[in-house]
C-alpha cells in the first residue's frame, strides 16, 4: 500500500508540531480481540530496526527506509487474514498517525536493548514499551526477547527482567507474548541461535515458569523439525515466527503449516519473511500466510453456483 507524498509529508509535519496526535490517534483505535472467530491469530512483527536489524540477506540495509517501511507492513495490514501488528514505539506511532490500526490488535515490543552484534546483546534490557505506556496507550499487549545461553551471565539479568514483566502484564490483564531461544557462541565469537531442539525444549520449560502468573504468557517459538515435541513441553498457547527471508519460501510455509496443526499452536508472528519475499510480491506472500492461519475464512467454495444462466421458458410437458 502507498503511501502518498501528501501523507508523507503530513505525517513528518505532524511528528515536528503536534506530538499529542499521536496519543489522540492511539485512543481513537477500534479495539478487536487477539483471536478471530476461529481462535487463531496472524500478527506481522516489524521490531527488527530497534534493534540494529535492517538487513536481509544480501541487502544489508533494505529495512532502512522508513517509509518503505511502513508502506509493505500497511499493505499486510490491509489483508483481512491479518489480525495486527508487532512493532517498537515509533512504528506503532507512525501506523497510528496513519490510520492503519483501526480493529487490528497493536502489540508493543519491549527488550530491543540486545543490539544486533553488540558485546552485550544477551543483556536485553527495556529499550521500548513499557507495562504502564502498554496499558495507557490501549495496546493489546507487550513482546519479549529471551536468549539465553548457559555459558553467558549476561542472560541472567534479562531472564529477571522478563519474569518482571511477565508479572507486570499478568496484573494489568495484558498478553505477555514471550519469545525463548537457545544462544550459543560461534568459534568467531558471534552469538548465534543454538538449533538444538533438546535446547529448545529447555528454554521452554524456563519459560513456562517465569512470573508471579502465566495466566497472560503466549510463546513465540521456531517450527523446527521437532515442533510437536517443542510443543509438548508447554500447555501455553504458541505462535510461530517466521524469521529471516529464505531462497525457497514454500519451505517455511510448509514448517508453518505443519506447526499450524499442533494443538495449541494458535497462529504466526511473522515480519521479514513476509515483508521481503524473494519475489517482492508481500500482499501475495501475505495472502499464503493468512490461509495457513485462518484456512476456513478462505478455503473456496467447494459447491460453487451453476455459472450459466437459467433457462426462462417453462419446461417441455410433452403432447396431452
């Protein structure tokens, strides 16, 4: 969906002379539940530039662009399969500003203090939404990064701070969608996702457990090989994220359609791989997506109408 030079311009006039827009825009959404009607969700997560991601493979700053931006997430946001969004302060406030919020759920994300790279990056500290400005600005609920890495105490302050807040939200009766992941150290010293599933499965477990009450906790976990058994290990509702874009994407739809029948697997969190397509076609690739969440709101008619006209003269009664 673009976005016109007019808007454009308005939207940079009004962030420079009327910063109360923005809160008015946010009171004035219309609310709608997290699950449709078939108790599934699609949420497009677009938090990556907060922290220091704005790269795909082989275009190192593709994500750069803010308008563009906004532009390939407003035109996922425009197809009926999608249920809402994911993002950082400023982009929820730039959609706002936009009006392109209304009866779509608006998850803040909260940790994007673990940089992209940085010496620090397991040490994810709040950078972005907090409990109280969640609850104030009508949101449906606020996102957190857990990597944890046995090897590394830099883990251990952010797996304390998500407890917090998991607490927090809990309190407030807001979603505390929790993503848990296993982290490693590459022989460069880089840390890298650990694509154990064993290691999964215990960040899972480390996760179920976090917070005074798991009454509002949803994880946001991988579709690896093993989805069913990563599963297994939570009896919290799960949503599946879609990572980076890759050469072949009828490979992760095939992952996600698949975790789509675990039981309680409720639906995708999914930005890059949908927002960048190897083609460039993101209503197409967001079109695939929402009939693997929601196949029912979508699925064809298996007994479509006669096409034909009907015949208007009075059947043949024959000789009396």
């Amino acid at each position: 969906m673009m976005i016109s030079d007019d808007a454009w311009r308005e939207l940079l006039d009004v962030r420079a002379t009327d910063p109360t827009a923005i809160g008015s825009a946010l009171a004035a959404r219309t609310p709608r539940p997290l699950l449709a009607a078939d108790g599934n969700t699609f949420i497009i997560a677009i938090d990556h530039p907060g922290r220091g991601m704005v790269g795909i493979s082989g275009q190192p700053f593709v994500m750069a662009d803010r308008r563009n931006v906004l532009e390939r997430t407003m035109t996922a946001l425009a197809d009926p399969g999608v249920d809402g969004v994911m993002a950082t302060p400023d982009i929820i406030d730039d959609l706002a500003l936009l009006g392109a919020l209304d009866d779509k759920v608006a998850i803040g994300s909260i940790n994007r203090g673990g940089l992209t790279g940085s010496a620090w990056e397991l040490d994810d500290q709040l950078t972005g939404h907090t409990v109280p400005s969640i609850v104030d600005q009508g949101l449906d609920g606020g996102k957190m990064l857990l990597r944890i890495d046995l090897d590394d105490e830099r883990s251990r302050p952010t797996i304390e701070a998500c407890a917090r807040w998991i607490t927090e939200l809990a309190a407030a009766q807001k979603l505390a969608m929790l993503e848990p992941l296993p982290y490693t150290t590459s022989v460069e010293g880089r840390k890298v996702l650990d694509t154990d599933d064993d290691a999964l499965v215990k960040c899972v477990g480390i996760a179920n457990a976090l917070g005074a009450s798991s009454a509002y906790t949803w994880l946001k976990l991988p579709a690896t090989a093993q989805v069913e058994r990563v599963m297994a290990a939570t009896s919290l509702p799960g949503l599946i994220l879609g990572g980076a874009p890759g050469p072949d994407p009828e490979t992760a739809f095939d992952e996600w359609r698949r975790a789509m029948v675990v039981p309680n697997v409720r639906g995708l969190v999914v930005g890059r791989s949908l927002l960048y397509p190897a083609d460039g076609d993101v209503a197409a690739a967001v079109a695939t997506a929402a009939a693997i969440v929601h196949p029912d709101q979508f699925r064809p008619d298996p007994s479509p109408p006669d096409p034909s006209p009907p015949d208007p003269s009075p059947p043949d009664q024959g000789i009396s």
